[in-house]
C-alpha cells in the first residue's frame, strides 16, 4: 500500500510560538482575513496581539460553529477579490470555516456545487494561503487537506472540500492556547485526536509511514491525556503533548484516512448539535468492546502491537485495557449521561453511515450496537 504525506510549508511549535504571527503578517504586507471565535477576540492571547496585528488586517469574520454552505457563500461574496490571505485563530470549526472560504473564493460556483457526497463539480487546487492556529488540540485541522462543511438545516449533509492544496501553508502550534479551557473541552477535543490517529492506526489504506506516524502522536497522547488541565509544569509538558498528538493526528488522517467511528459520526453531526469530539468519544468505547471480540488477524495483530508500544507488560486483552485506562485517566468522565437519540434519528445516521477505511466491514447490527451503547435511544 502506497500513501503520501501532505503537510504544511512551515511549522512553528512551542509555547508562546503564537508570536510568530506578528512577523509573518509585516514582513509579507498582502490583504490578510481574519477568521476566529468571539472568545477569542475576548481572550488574553488576543489583546496582547491585537494593536499591532489589526492594522495588517482587512477584516474578520466570526465563526460561531460548523459553517454551513449559506454562511460560505455570503463570505465568499462579501470578500471575494479583496482578499489574498487568510489567518485561522480558533478549533477545528474556524480552521475548517477558513479553509473552506480560502479555496470557494477562487472558484466561481456556490459551496454545494464542490461538496463531497452532493457536489457535481470537481474543486481544483486554486485557494488562497491559509495561516492556522489551533487554540484546541483535536481535530488536527491545520494539517489536513479537507474542510468539513455541515448543512443541518436543508439538505443535512456533513462533508468535506478536499484537496492536497487546502492543507494550511503555515500552522503556528502554541500550547498555551489550551491554558484555561474546561475540562470537557479539552477532553473531547484530546478524544478527538485519538480517534483520528486509532483509525489511522488500524486502517486498511494504512502502511508503515501511516502507522508509524499514528503510533508517534498515539504515544504523545497517552503521556498527555491524564494531566491536560494541570496548572503545572507537568500540565505544560501534557498541553504541548496534545498539541502534537492533534497534528500527527491530521497527518495520519490524510494518509491512511478514518473507520467506522467517523462513518458514523459524521452522518450524525449532519442532524445533530453534539460536539464532535464527544461524540467520537462515546462511540469509541463501544467500538472497542466490538474490537476486543474482533476474529479479524490483522486487527488482532495491530492491537497487541499497540499495546506492547504503549503499554509494556500489559496482562488484560489489548481493546479492553486501552478502554479502560482511557476511563481511568480521563480528566473528566466524558461518556456519562447520554445525550438523546430518537429511533427515527438512529435508523437515518445507520442508513447513511459506513466503515470508511476500517479493516472491517460492519455490519447494520454492529452500528446500531455502537449507537444504542453511546447514546439515550428512545
């Protein structure tokens, strides 16, 4: 299996690396977007930035959540040939809305017409460059090549505008961007990240550079998980630790691409409100009961590979340890109180969700299994 890593031009890393924005906005004048979340505007981090970052800006524009084809559109008409750059300050939402307005505003038709799953236009490689900074360490956004559009009110679809272009140009990676966050925030935003490199991991367009690159941030995710909201050194080391696992995370993604998790959570986050992480989060636990009973040999293989890199000396079966400790060490149990699914709901994510890349094809019975055990149905 052949696959190929796509990545940003350049990677800043390090706490306070939020710095380096101020110098890559003067030193190359051009007419500069801003995308971000209101908090942000509100932030620290902001109004430390915000007197000499303003005047190299034409403008900016709030992200309040997944943006929709409707909101694409108006940004691109109301900014379409004014712009020559974007700069991205927010989660995986700004970073996909921006993203997503970099590239629809080189292209003449509405953002539905180039959506995967409704489109009938292939989208080309024409974007504007994007700068991403990440201010959660999850979704992985500032090194992926795709942009998540969701329609909940029409057409309820959750899809992506993909190409090897629209991976940022510049990701600036500062730890201290997470400081303060809730707890539930960060938890599902990490469990997110963990999804993302799982999937990769035990994926079947997987290889050795995939996996390898999924175990790297799997690694960091574990010395991460139990201490990202410690007010310490050792919660710094853990933030930066996140940080890292959300980027290899994206890198994973792009390569060897999601299962049957993100099958179904994307079908569901296309009618529902629940923060994506979270729900990647309770369907992982029953994906893992599925797996611990999985007869599959490779998935059996992978599994007792990962648990002798991740945690040597194991003795439980490696699906259920790894459920387990996640449980265990997680800052804030994320998994309980359920929120609701109708019968209705359930038979239309089921109807549309699939396995993806999965080493497994599962079946109807199975993802109703992973529903029923995440979520309130009734």
């Amino acid at each position: 299996m052949i696959v190929s890593q796509i990545a940003n031009r350049q990677t800043f890393f390090g706490r306070g690396s939020l710095r380096e924005l101020l110098p890559l906005l003067s030193q190359n004048p051009q007419p500069t977007l801003l995308f971000c979340a209101r908090s942000f505007l509100q932030g620290e981090a902001w109004q430390k930035l915000k007197a000499e970052t303003e005047p190299l800006l034409v403008g900016c524009e709030i992200v309040r959540h997944e943006a929709s084809p409707a909101e694409l559109d108006e940004w691109v008409a109301r900014w379409r040939g004014k712009v020559a750059r974007v700069v991205a300050i927010g989660g995986g939402s700004v970073l996909d809305a921006a993203k997503a307005f970099a590239a629809l505003s080189q292209h003449p038709l509405n953002t539905l017409r180039y959506l995967e799953k409704v489109g009938d236009t292939p989208i080309s490689g024409n974007t504007l460059p994007v700068i991403a900074v990440p201010t959660t360490a999850g979704t992985g956004s500032e090194a992926t090549q795709n942009a998540v559009v969701t329609d909940k009110a029409e057409i309820k679809v959750k899809a992506s505008l993909r190409h090897t272009s629209f991976v940022p140009y510049i990701a600036i990676l500062d730890p201290d961007l997470l400081r303060g966050a809730p707890d539930s925030v960060l938890a599902c935003c990490a469990i997110d990240a963990f999804t993302h490199l799982f999937e990769a991991y035990l994926s079947a367009k997987g290889n050795a550079l995939s996996r390898q690159t999924a175990l790297s941030g799997l690694r960091a995710f574990i010395s991460a998980w139990p201490f990202l909201n410690h007010d310490d050194e050792q919660g710094n080391f853990a933030r930066e630790q996140m940080m890292i696992a959300s980027w290899q995370g994206g890198l994973s993604l792009s390569m060897a691409g999601l299962g049957v998790i993100h099958g179904i959570a994307g079908e569901l986050g296309a009618i529902k409100d629940y923060h994506h992480g979270e729900v990647c989060g309770r369907l992982l636990l029953p994906f893992l009961q599925l797996l611990n009973d999985s007869e599959n040999e490779q998935q059996q293989q992978l599994m007792d590979e990962l648990a002798v890199a991740l945690f040597p000396g194991f003795t439980l079966p490696p699906a259920r340890m790894l459920a387990s400790w996640l449980q265990d060490k997680a800052i804030t149990p994320f998994w309980l109180d359920p929120p609701p699914l109708s019968h209705e709901e359930m038979d239309w994510i089921v109807a549309r969700a699939n396995s993806k890349n999965a080493l497994i094809n599962y079946s109807e019975a199975q993802l109703r299994f992973m529903l029923e055990q995440a979520f309130s149905v009734r």
